[in-house]
C-alpha cells in the first residue's frame, strides 16, 4: 500500500452552527454542504469537515502541541494575525521561532483544537535544522 496523499480533515465540534461561522470567517472556508450534524467546506482544495458531538469533553483539546498547520505567505502574515484579533479569535503564545525558520501564529477554534498558519516551507525547517541541530540525523 502506498499512501497517496491527504484525504481530508475531519473535527468533532459542540455547536455546528458556530462552528460553521468560525470556520468560514477564520479559514475563508467554502461551505460545500451541511446537514443536521455535518459539514463539509473546501479550503482552498483541502477538504474539511465537522462533526457535531455535543457530549465530548472538550478541557484538554489545546493543552498539546499537536495541531494543524496551514501555510500562508510571508507577505500575507501580518495580515492574517491582525484577522485573528479582529475575529477575537484565541490566538495562543507561540514558541520561539528563528527568524529564518518562519513565522507563526497559533490559535484555536471554538472546541480547542489548535490550528497554526506558518510562513515558513519544510525546505526552511530542514536548512535551519541541518544548520542549527548538529545533534539530529537527516535521511535522504
């Protein structure tokens, strides 16, 4: 078997109805269809979908560091930060970041999961670390 490729992200929420609203002002998501506990939205050909779960704890959901990235441009970024805010969206402190690793502002969504849009490529990571991380070991 050979994996080819992301299918699509799928998020259990508390409310749909707000989900939706976040979703699209925060990610200018395309709504594509929404029943009565779904939805499904293209992100600029990614495909998201929601699922509502009302009875799910939901404390713990931005206390790790996993998350989802999603690229933006670096011209775009202070852009994107100052829509957040205006949003009143969660915007969450960062880790310190090399300026040539990119930048990134992280946040969450209404039920904690953790989103961040990053300036930087694989490529920047993997030069910043080849040059800054002798401890790490590469493979081709």
């Amino acid at each position: 078997m050979r994996v080819k490729g992301l299918n699509h992200l799928c998020f259990s929420v508390s409310d749909l109805e707000r989900s939706v609203d976040f979703y699209e002002r925060v990610f200018e998501a395309k709504l594509l269809v929404k029943g009565r506990s779904t939805a499904y939205f293209d992100v600029n050909g990614i495909w998201v979908a929601l699922n509502e779960e009302k009875d799910v704890p939901r404390e713990q959901a931005g206390t790790t560091y996993t998350h989802m990235a999603f690229s933006v441009e670096e011209e775009d970024f202070d852009a994107v930060k100052e829509k957040l805010h205006s949003l009143n969206v969660n915007v969450l402190a960062g880790r310190e970041r090399a300026a040539d690793d990119g930048r990134s502002i992280y946040f969450t969504d209404l039920d904690g999961h953790k989103f961040e849009f990053h300036a930087g490529t694989l490529e920047q990571r993997l030069n910043y670390y080849r040059r800054e991380k002798p401890h790490m070991t590469f493979y081709e």
